[in-house]
C-alpha cells in the first residue's frame, strides 16, 4: 500500500511539472487578466468621429502553486509577471471604432525547469526532447525574461438601442509579434493566434449612479497537435459613479474551454520527451474564474487613472493565479 500511494504521489507531481508553465505561458489572456484600456465612462458614452483614447497600463501578477481540480492545488513552484499594455483606440466614425494594443511581458519562475536540450545545469538528467529543440531559448534560470507579446487589433461597433442600452459587438484578432519561447515556465504567452467575436452590453440605471457591463465572447484559436484551445469568456462589471471625478466596480471574469485536462494530457508526453510535452503550454485547458475590484479617477484635463486588483475563485487545470494588481493611466483626445 506504501508503493501504491508513494506511486500516485509521484503521478501527480509529474503531471504537476507538466502544467506548472501552462499557466503561466498563457499569460495575459489565459490567466484571468484582461487588459482593456476603456473606463466605465467611456463604456457607457462613447466617442464621436475623429476622437478615442489612449493609454499605458502596468500589471503585476503572481501565482503559486497548480489547480488541477478546484478543491487540489499542487505546490509545485511560484512566479511573478510583469507587464507594460500600450492600447490606442479611435473612432473612424461615430459608430465604428478601430484599436490596437501590445504589452510587454517580463516573468520568472522558481521550480522545476522545463529543458529544451540538456546543457544548462538546472537541467542535468532531465529527459531530454526527441525529436530536440535547440531553436527554444532556456528561461527557467530563476531570473525575468521580457519581450513584446501579441499583437490585439480589433474593430467594434457601437449602437445605442432602447435609449440608453449600449450595445458593442467587436471583433479582435490576436496575432503573436514574433517568435517568441513558449516552453518554458518563463514564456511570454503562447505564441497562437486567436479570433475574438464578442458582444458587450452596458446600461446605467435611471436616476441612479449604478451602471453594469457585461461582456461575452468565444475565442477560436489556432490548432496545435491535434486540438484547438477555443473557449468561452464571461466578463461582468458592477460600478458606481460617486461623482464627476471618482467611479469604483466590482467585477468578475470566467474562461472555460476545449483543450487537455491534467488527467489527460500527463500520460501523452511520453515521460516529458515528446511534441506532446514541447507544445504543452498550447494544449492545456485553463479553466478559472476570478473576481476584483477596480476604481477610475478622473485627472485635470483628458487624463483618467485607473487601479485594479485579482484574485482567482475557481479553477481547473490552470496555474493557481493568487492575485494580481494593475494601474493604468488613459488619455482622451
């Protein structure tokens, strides 16, 4: 019975190493954080012709551990991202508005390793890949690694129906910006394109200074091996506008979607050696659900600053995301 359950231990700390960087390689997108450089105020009355924002946001994140199912989180490592999100957004009409945006990603990661070849010491009797991918840049060093991520550049349309409901459907197409690592528990992201059609609706309650978003897409991405990574996104937003100057909100965004389970994918990887094991950070599902709050003031003139903090609920399969913390500061013109 001792050899049994040191047995499964060791099972589950495998298939724990496997995930540990799936999390965090899927990055923004992936790991409940959106980036989305609208205020409530701009949400709810949008620009005219000639006219949009722009902005420069920070985000800290930090994840410790491994959900493999929601009441089970593996202590399997910790890391910490950093991230710059620079987003512009303009309206060509007085309906349609264009945007695009890019952030700069820097992470580090303490635990096990993942090992493109063998030369690097934290990665001597590790298995080594076959077929090998010397072309993947070691990053699992204990120090951060930085470089630009994907590309979002969407298009969306905004009506206002039944007098005062906003309705925005948009379209975003994600597209990395080079070829970057993705394995390695330090990756930036992914590196997979994704389509985004999506459906927002925003509405302020008469005579009340209460407002909500909601927001719902489903995201194709590209096939990787054999499987897609397409899912489902929620995102609601309950605000309050205090006055001219100050609006605080409560919010809370889910993801859940195709792609492998813990179970699943672990005894595919040929003990980590295969292609399995190489694009495991693609395959994996990264099912979570989080809540925050967040608060916009308004500065003299076109500025407004932003704050926001994260802490994830639920999750399945997915790097166990503590909290995050963000601040943006956006500029109408």
């Amino acid at each position: 019975m001792g050899r049994a359950s040191n047995a499964k231990r060791h099972g589950k700390l495998c298939a724990a190493a496997l995930l540990v960087a799936a999390g965090l390689a899927a990055g923004i997108a992936q790991a409940g954080v959106r980036s989305d450089a609208e205020t409530a105020e701009q949400a709810l009355h949008p620009s005219a012709k000639g006219h949009g924002w722009i902005s420069i946001g920070y985000q800290n994140t930090y994840v410790n551990g491994l959900r493999t199912t929601d009441s089970t989180v593996l202590d399997v490592g910790e890391g910490t991202m950093r991230a710059l999100h620079f987003d512009l957004e303009y309206f060509f009409t007085d309906a349609w508005s264009v945007q695009v945006g890019i952030p700069y990603v820097s992470k580090v990661f303490h635990g096990s390793p993942h090992c493109p070849t063998s030369e690097p010491p934290q990665c001597r009797g590790a298995p080594a890949l076959n077929p090998p991918h010397p072309e993947s840049r070691f990053q699992d060093d204990g120090h951060y690694h930085g470089t630009w991520q994907d590309w979002n550049i969407g298009a969306a349309w905004h009506a206002t129906v039944h007098g005062n409901y906003l309705l925005t459907p948009s379209l975003t197409l994600w597209i990395p910006s080079h070829d970057y690592v993705f394995f390695s528990n330090a990756a930036a992201g992914q590196r997979i394109w994704k389509v985004e059609p999506s459906i927002e609706l925003a509405h302020q309650f008469d005579f009340t200074n209460l407002y909500y978003r909601a927001r719902y897409s489903y995201v194709y991405t590209e096939k990787v091996l054999d499987t897609r990574l397409n899912h489902h996104r929620l995102e609601l937003e309950l605000g309050y506008f205090f006055n001219e100057r100050f609006t605080l909100r409560g919010f809370t965004i889910g993801k859940k979607g195709q792609g492998y389970t813990l179970q699943e994918l672990g005894p595919l990887t040929a003990g980590r050696t295969n292609d399995y094991w190489y694009h495991h950070d693609q395959l994996a599902k990264h099912n979570f659900a989080e809540i925050g709050v967040g608060a916009d003031y308004h500065l003299a003139g076109p500025y407004t600053v932003s704050a926001a903090y994260h802490k994830m609920i639920w999750g399945q399969s997915v790097i166990n995301f503590r909290h995050a913390f963000e601040m943006r500061l956006t500029r109408d013109f």
